[in-house]
C-alpha cells in the first residue's frame, strides 16, 4: 500500500479529474504554436544581430516546446477523447519538426508498465547514475545533432527501407522511438498502428523533401533552414535537461514495485520559471504521473495538492517532491559516478 490510499482509491474518489477537457486541450496547443510559429517567422525575417531576432526566437523555442509536448499527452490520450487532435499535432508540430507522434505512441506505454519501468524494456530509463558525469555532459550536448539524424531517418533511411527489409528492421527497430535507452528495441507496429505508420512516414519524408527542393530552387533561403535547425535544437536540448529532472536513474536494471517506481520519480514543486517553462504540459508532477498516468495534463496540478493534504507527512508521495528543476538536476549530478550504486531516496524536500 501506498499510504493511507491506494491508485485504485484515488481513481474512484477523483473521478472527474480524469476525464481530459478538448476545450483546454485546443486552445492551449493553438495558441502555444500560434505564438511559437509566429516568433519563428519573425526570426527569420530579421537580423540576427539584432536582439528582436534573439527575443523571437527565444519565444519561438519556449512556446513551440509547449506545442512539442503535447506528443506525451497523445500516448495516454484515448482513441477518440479529443477527435482531431493527433492529426492537428502532427500536422502542425510533429512532422515539421521530423518528430511524428508514432516516435512516442505506442513505446512510452512500455516506461509506464511495472514489469518494464527502468529494465532494458524500458525505452525511457537508464540507470544514468552509474555512468558517470562525462557522460551525462554529452547526454545534453549530444542531443544537438539529433535534427541531423532525423533528417537522414525520415529524408533517407525511411524510404529506403520500403524497398529493403533488412533496413526496415533496423529502422523500425532502432530509430523510430525517442529512448534514453539505446538497448530498447520497437517492435513492429500492427493493424491499424502499421497505416498509421505509413502515412506518418511518408508524409514527413515529403516534408523534408519539399524543404529540400524549396532550398534548392531557391523558394526559400539557406537561414531559414538554420533557423529551424536552431529552433528544433534548443528544443531538443531543453527537454533533455528535463527528462535529467525527470527520474532518480538509481535502478540497475532489477524490476521495481509500485513504491520504489513512484520513489525513482520526481514531482518539481513550487513555482520557478524555469521548472515551468522547461517541463510543461503537466511534465513537473512526473511522479504523479508515474502514480497515476491516465490523468489529463490540466488536472495534475489540482490533484498534486490534493495528494500533499491527502497522504500523511511520512508519506512516500511526499519524498518524491524537488524543489525546481535545477536542484534535481545538481541532485543527479552530485549522485553520478562511473560505478556508483545509490539506494531509493529516503529524505523528504519539503514543498
């Protein structure tokens, strides 16, 4: 048992916060990529010495972010509780950026199952402690060529592999997930997952290619394609800094129970910039989430303080709060070595 209640509890005592909202849903993806397109266009329509361009894209980053994230609510959203809403994210965020949602609907339910979370079945886990604090560093730095492979995936790789099944294998296997884990292999996608597939591929492969001849016949200029590597980037970039402040990567491999899943989880309390900036959409309460995944990213919050009245002070909901993101972050970093085994947290950080 978790403490005084158990998920199952929860689940019936706050029915209604788990029924997701299409209102909120609509109009904050709008307006977050509204904004976030907006600012882009203005970037590449001024210097980039002047600080209006260092301002527009700095928004352009922060509320296409927002936008980009949406692609983790559409892992746990069910078919058909906001019609349209994967085809308007893919449209307008997912393949512009060559991050289709099929890179995470269907492999992040494996981070979220017990028997997988923080094994080598987990796509979104690895035991990060262990591994010392270089490569951590590169864990951040590295993720500013990942535009570059996704270009080769979905511009090259991807149709090639229609015609050579060997490569698709590896491309289905390998490179169609967003991991941490680079052991996780995807399994083939099925039925009605094997269309969508399809016409996420293909569509983001003409995408590319359109960009591609646009450049070339000149109907559009080299810097906008800069702008969008830099943009797509420092995406990238921030998330992965997020997803540090995401878990306590302690686990070495062993199948965890409830408890020590929740305990390996991190919730970023209170309310600093950039811990709401960086992890939107619902991203800070990860714990409750791990805890209880089917609620919609607009009833986290309420929920989260409801939980911290709900659960005795002792409670392990409690030690699962950080202070922001920073001081998660430094957590990780304090606890990283090359061979260092770190047991579950213990102490509490006070909210």
């Amino acid at each position: 048992m978790l403490s005084t209640i158990t998920a199952a509890e929860c689940r019936r005592r706050y029915a209604g916060v788990f029924r997701p909202r299409p209102g909120i849903y609509w109009g904050d993806f709008s307006l977050s990529a509204g904004i976030g397109w907006a600012a882009f266009a203005l970037s590449v329509y001024t210097p980039s010495t002047s600080l209006v361009y260092f301002l527009a894209t700095l928004i352009a980053v922060i509320a296409l972010l927002r936008a980009a994230i949406f692609i983790h609510e559409l892992s746990h959203l069910k078919r058909g509780a906001v019609p349209g809403f994967e085809t308007a994210w893919n449209l307008v965020v997912g393949i512009p950026f060559m991050l289709p949602s099929l890179m995470y609907v269907g492999s992040h339910g494996d981070h979220h199952r017990q028997s997988a979370f923080g094994t080598s079945s987990d796509p979104e886990y690895a035991p990060l402690t262990q591994q010392g604090r270089l490569h951590l560093l590169w864990f951040v730095v590295g993720v500013i060529f990942v535009p570059l492979l996704l270009a080769l995936r979905w511009g090259l790789l991807g149709p090639l592999s229609f015609f050579i099944p060997p490569l698709r294998r590896i491309v289905v296997e390998q490179a169609s997930s967003l991991v941490i884990n680079t052991t996780y292999r995807r399994p083939f996608p099925l039925g009605r997952a094997a269309l969508r597939w399809w016409i996420q591929e293909i569509a983001t492969a003409l995408v590319f290619w359109g960009a591609v001849a646009a450049w070339i016949f000149s109907v559009i200029p080299l810097h906008w394609l800069v702008q969008w590597y830099i943009v797509s980037a420092s995406i990238l970039s921030i998330n992965q800094v997020r997803t540090l402040a995401a878990h306590r990567y302690t686990n070495d491999g062993r199948q965890l129970t409830a408890v020590e899943q929740l305990l390996d989880s991190i919730n970023l309390c209170g309310w600093p910039i950039p811990t709401v900036l960086a992890a939107p959409v619902g991203l800070r309460y990860h714990a409750l989430h791990h805890f209880l995944p089917a609620v919609p990213y607009h009833s986290l919050g309420t929920l989260h303080r409801r939980l911290l009245v709900e659960f005795p002070p002792d409670s392990p909901y409690h030690r699962t709060s950080q202070s922001g993101i920073f001081s998660a972050f430094r957590e990780l970093v304090r606890r990283s070595g090359p061979t260092v085994s770190v047991p579950l947290p213990e102490r509490r950080v006070e909210t």
